[in-house]
C-alpha cells in the first residue's frame, strides 16, 4: 500500500483514504455498468435496433440504455422508476430487471 507522507515528518496523511473509497465505488459503478451492458447484449433480439455482436461495443450498448430518462417514484413504500412513453430501450431494461427480481 502507497502511503502519502507529509513534508514535515513522518505522518501519514489522511487523504488516501478518501481516494481509496472513491476509487472503490468507481469501480464498482464501472463493473455494475459493464455487467448491465453484457445482458443487453444477450437480449439483441429485444433491442430496439440491430445489434451485431462483433461490432456493438459495451461503450455504445452503455451510451444508449444510460441515456434513457426516467423518474424516480416514491409512493407507498415503493421505489420505482418510470419511463417516458417513447422509451426504445424499455422492453430490454424490463427483462433484465425481471430476471433478476
């Protein structure tokens, strides 16, 4: 492990711990991202455009479900998300959540 030292002595500083848990959460955001990408894919037959797999990169898979606007509903002890009307993407993004629920 990399420890900051301060100039005037031996101390370790503090600040590495925070870039330590920021950089963890990041990760964990990329991973959950990519993961969610990987099941786009496996469902191409849904996908409101033609998806060949050699070509479709994880960027532009991301780029096009992360771009979806939604609003999220609190209401009787639920938490929701919905989505507008014109959604292209909905049917993909159901059947990943319901195959996890």
């Amino acid at each position: 492990m990399i420890q900051q030292r301060d100039h005037a002595g031996g101390e370790t500083s503090g600040r590495l711990c925070a870039n330590k848990i920021i950089l963890l959460c990041a990760m964990v955001a990329f991973n959950l991202l990519r993961g969610l990408g990987q099941e786009v894919i496996k469902r191409a037959g849904l996908a409101p455009q033609k998806i060949n797999i050699p070509r479709w990169r994880i960027k532009t898979v991301l780029k096009n479900i992360v771009y979806c606007a939604v609003r999220l509903v609190r209401h009787a002890g639920r938490i929701e998300l919905h989505f507008g009307k014109r959604c292209r993407w909905f049917e993909v993004i159901q059947d990943i959540a319901h195959s996890f629920a």
